[in-house]
C-alpha cells in the first residue's frame, strides 16, 4: 500500500509537470494551428539559463530571468522564423514542419554548450523529503504539484476572464470572423508563444529537480512525453490538456514502480507507456476526450 501511495505521489507531480508543458501546446495551438515541435528546445533552453544564471542571481533571480528569456525566444521565433507566408491557407502545416528545424537548431547548440555535464540549478529543495504518514516525498515533488496547481489554476483565469483570452477563445472557434471584430490576431498569437515559453521554462525546473540527477542534454526530451496528454485532451481544450497529463504521469509512475510485475511487456516500457495510453485511448476517442464536437449542417 505505501509503494502505491509513493507512486501515485510520484505519478501527480509529474502529471502537474506535463501539464505545464502540455498547456504551452495547446496554447499555441489554439492561437496559430502550429504543433510546435521546438517545444522540447524552448524548455532545454530555460532550464540552462537557470543552471547558468542561479550562481549569480540566486535561484529566484535565474529563474525569472529564465521565465521571460525563453518567453522573448518563443515569441522571436514566431515572429521572425514563422509568421512568413501567412496568408497561405497552407501556412500552419509548413510551420509546424519549420518548427522541428527550429528544435534541431536550438537542441544541437544546447547540447553542445551542456556536454556529457548534469547541470545543477540550485533549487531551494534540493534532495530534501518529507514524511507524510508511511510515505516519504521528495520536497522537489511536493513543490511541483503546488507551484503547477497556482500557474495552471492562473494560466486558466487567464483564460477565462482577461481580454487576450476572450480573443484566443474567439480565434479559435472562427478566426476570420475575429479578425472582422477587431481582435488583433497578431497579438493574440504572439502572446500565446511568450505563455508557452514561460510555461516550458518554469517545467524545466522541476524536471531536473531531485529524484532526477540534474539537467542533461535530453531533457529537453521530456516535453515529448507532454504531447501525448495534449493530444488525449483534444489538443485545443486547456481542462483535457490538464487531464491528460494528470493520466499520463499516473500511467508512467505506476508503470515504472511495478516494472517487476509488468516484465512480459518490457525493460523500460514506462518510456514508451504515454504512447501506448495515447493510441489505446485514440482507438475510442479520436478527437480526443474533451475535443468539442462539431456542429453539421444538413
């Protein structure tokens, strides 16, 4: 029972990690049509500033300036490499395809400054834990689950209540109908690239924390995993990006604690185990849980 408890511990926070991540390809999503593949690279991008910066700004300090940095990278990115031949009907699917060119730019210069190294980031948590009943947390973990709930339950708020949301929302459903409105496409996409930016850097943070070694050149990697949940969620609903995540770290994190039991299938199947969820789930529900169900006119 307490082995449950830990990996169910363990499977929250890092669904809470993905839902961050997962989050920034909705967004962006939702604003542009893009699936941003460099999205991988936006967060490798934040956590290395934080693992450079945090010895001269102090943790709190690296990582603000980590938050907007990536977020000013993922806006120029959008602004300068992508937003060229919009007005093709086409122009969101050559995108999504310059975006994974992006990410092997971006991946190859990190990799090449990180090295073989494990980059520390000086994390007030550090490998420090805590006792809850017969479960021992990592505080990293704890931390993760709370800091995720505030910047989702705000990103959400976002959403819901301020004026780019109700322009986002409005984009989504009929974009040219927006723009006769009035909505500022423009702003609205360039603003939903910076969100996903900061969202992919705050991640970062918590994905090279304890148990984990540190930052490595693959970390950036880990954000693959995040897609899965968007795509369960029905890759334009911020509640299924959520809920997908959540499945997704469950899925992983109880995989791995009873890898013993679950040998038939595999060493190291909970890599590929968001994966299997994704197609088995797809198989029923092909847009996804939460997509919205379009309306036809006879």
């Amino acid at each position: 029972m307490t082995g449950l408890l830990d990996n169910v511990l363990g499977g929250l926070a890092l669904g809470s990690v993905y839902a961050l991540v997962a989050l920034g390809f909705v967004v962006i999503f939702k604003a542009s049509g893009v699936l941003n593949f460099a999205h991988g690279s936006l967060l490798l991008l934040g956590g290395y500033l934080v693992a450079v910066l945090h010895e001269h700004l102090g943790f709190a300090g690296a990582l603000a300036a980590a938050v907007l940095a990536t977020a000013a990278v993922a806006g120029a990115v959008d602004r300068f490499l992508l937003r060229r031949g919009e007005q093709d009907p086409r122009a969101a699917h050559v995108q999504t395809i310059v975006t994974i060119g992006i990410d092997i730019l971006l991946v190859t210069d990190l990799a090449r400054r990180i090295g073989g190294d494990l980059l520390t980031l000086g994390d007030p948590w550090g490998d420090q834990v805590t006792d809850l009943g017969p479960v021992t947390v990592a505080d990293s973990r704890l931390a993760a689950i709370a800091v995720s709930a505030v910047v989702i339950a705000g990103v959400f708020a976002l959403f819901r209540f301020s004026p780019w949301g109700l322009a986002l929302r409005a984009a989504a459903e009929d974009i040219e109908a927006a723009a006769l409105m009035g909505v500022r496409l423009v702003r609205v996409r360039t603003l939903a690239w910076c969100l996903a930016g900061a969202l992919a850097a705050l991640a970062a943070v918590f994905l090279a924390a304890f148990p984990a070694p540190g930052l490595e050149r693959t970390t950036g990697q880990i954000a693959l995993k995040a897609f899965p949940a968007a795509i369960l969620g029905g890759l334009a609903s911020p509640p299924g990006a959520l809920a997908g995540s959540l499945l997704i770290g469950l899925t992983e994190a109880l995989v791995a604690g009873y890898q013993s039991e679950l040998h038939i299938l595999g060493e190291g199947f909970a890599d590929v185990a968001p994966y299997a969820v994704m197609v088995l789930v797809l198989l029923v529900r092909p847009a996804g849980l939460f997509a919205a169900r379009g309306a036809a006119r006879v």
